[in-house]
C-alpha cells in the first residue's frame, strides 16, 4: 500500500534511493547519514542499535567485499504524520576480494521519522528471502 502525502512518500523514496547509492560508493559516512541517532538495525542474528555502533558493524561487513551492489525496491511506504512504514524488496550481488559472487534477495521492514523536515530511519528488520552463493 502506498499511501500519504506524495512529496512525503517521495522523499521517503528518496531516502531508500540515498542508502543504495552509499552502499554501491561503499561511502560509510552517506551510508550512516539516512540512520537517526539512535537507531536500530535488526539482522537476522543481531540488533545493532545506536548511530555509532549501526555504522561500525556496516564498516566491518563491508570490508569483506570488493563490490557490493545493492538494489531498492519500496513494496510499500504508508506515512502518517511524521512517521512511515514501508517494506522495501532487495537485491544484493556481493563480490569478496577473491571474485566469489554471493546473491541474495532480501527484504525490510522499515520504521521512518521526519525530524526537521527530513526523513530518518528509526528502524530496519531485515530478513534473507533467498541466499544463492
């Protein structure tokens, strides 16, 4: 469902877009810029919460990899207010340092809060739907 003020939904879009764009530049500081402060990413083994500790764990894993391509596709984006949930559909096609190609299909469920006229992610759940190595 998509759903909302447009010019919200589109910046909300615009913040997935600005995630994918770090990830492919392995640009950890416009990686960490789409996180509020305290934050929490949630990975199938681990929640990392905190802006700081977020961008320490993205650091280590993207260090195991020489490319890492990394495509968004929003699946839903419902706002109310200043916040939003959406669950965004991914691809992913790493490549470690020994041209091993890993592809995985994934998806998040996302929590967003505009503060200041900006949208934020307050939480990402992500989980594997398929993992080809």
């Amino acid at each position: 469902m998509f759903d909302g003020p447009l010019e919200d939904r589109m910046a909300v879009r615009e913040r997935i877009d600005a995630y994918s764009d770090a990830v492919f530049r392995k640009d950890a500081d416009a990686w960490i810029a789409n996180w509020r402060e305290d934050g929490v990413w949630r990975l199938p083994s681990v929640d990392v919460a905190g802006k700081a500790q977020i961008k320490a764990a993205w650091v280590r894993a993207m260090s195991a990899f020489a490319v890492a391509g990394f495509f968004a596709t929003p699946g839903a984006i419902e706002v109310r207010g200043d916040r939003a949930s959406v669950r965004v559909y991914t691809q992913e096609v790493l490549i470690d340092h020994a041209g091993n190609v890993r592809r995985i299909v994934g998806a998040y469920d996302d929590e967003l809060v505009k503060e200041a006229g900006v949208w934020l992610f307050a939480s990402r759940a992500y989980k594997v739907l398929h993992d080809q190595t």
